[in-house]
C-alpha cells in the first residue's frame, strides 16, 4: 500500500484511553512538542562559526617610526608626573587580539587615571586594564 505524503503529514496521533501507556505518556501541546527538538544541532560547531563571522574585526595597523616616538614622549612625560606624584589622566586607544584570528581583533578606547608605567616590562595601567606598548595606538593627555 502507497501513502502519498498528504496521507501522513495529516495523520492523528492514536488514541489511548484508559490504557497504560496513555498514563506513562499524557498528550503534549504541539508548543511543548516543538521544544524537545530544540536543543539539537545537526552541525556541530555551527552556530560557532556563525558567530565568529559576526564578530566584526581589523587587521593590527603597523604605525610609522613619527607616531611610535609621539607614543614615547607621552608615556615619558607621563611617567615623570606620576614620580612627581601628580595624577595623569588620558584616554589610550589600544589593539585587543582576536582569540582565532591572526593579526586581527579590535581597537578599544579606554579613559581614566594611569595607575602605573612599567617601562621594563612595557605596560601601562590605566584603571586596572594592562596595556602592552606595543598595542597602543594613541594616547590623549586628559586635565
């Protein structure tokens, strides 16, 4: 006997009434039925590559020598300000890496008080967020 696809699709769920398994297996809402599916993902590591692909990214950009030493004069005098203890303030724009993509990520703006300069290891703190040198790609000395 042939069922043509309508003869399925339309088909009632049997009836059981008054029997065991309609005890062990009451009659679901269609809402509820829907949600046992919902936890499956036919492609794992999908909805992983989904989202990378949102994640918006920029290559690191190489500054020139002249913008390099800039950097260097700002960190210096603010590095003399903090030995004078004085308090320096400054935004410092910086490139965060991308976790799985190579030479990419993002650029961060951070305002405050530069808590320290450890040139030795060559980082900056400002409001707790460590900053490598080597990521910072402006500094603005704010009063």
């Amino acid at each position: 006997m042939e069922y043509e696809f309508y003869d399925i699709v339309n088909k009632h769920r049997p009836e059981h009434k008054g029997d065991v398994f309609a005890a062990k297996h009451p009659k679901m809402r269609r809402q509820d039925r829907a949600k046992i599916f919902a936890p499956f993902a036919a492609l794992s590591g999908h909805a992983e590559q989904t989202h990378a692909q949102e994640r918006i990214t920029v290559e690191k950009i190489d500054l020139s020598q002249d913008d390099i030493d800039e950097i260097n004069i700002i960190i210096q005098d603010m590095e003399e300000k903090i030995d004078l203890k004085q308090t320096v303030k400054a935004a410092v724009t910086y490139f965060v890496p991308d976790n799985e993509r190579t030479n990419e990520g993002r650029y961060v703006t951070i305002s405050g008080k530069v808590n320290k300069i450890d040139v030795t290891f060559g980082k900056l703190i400002v409001n707790e967020q460590i900053i490598n040198f080597d990521d910072i790609y402006n500094i603005v000395l704010k009063k």
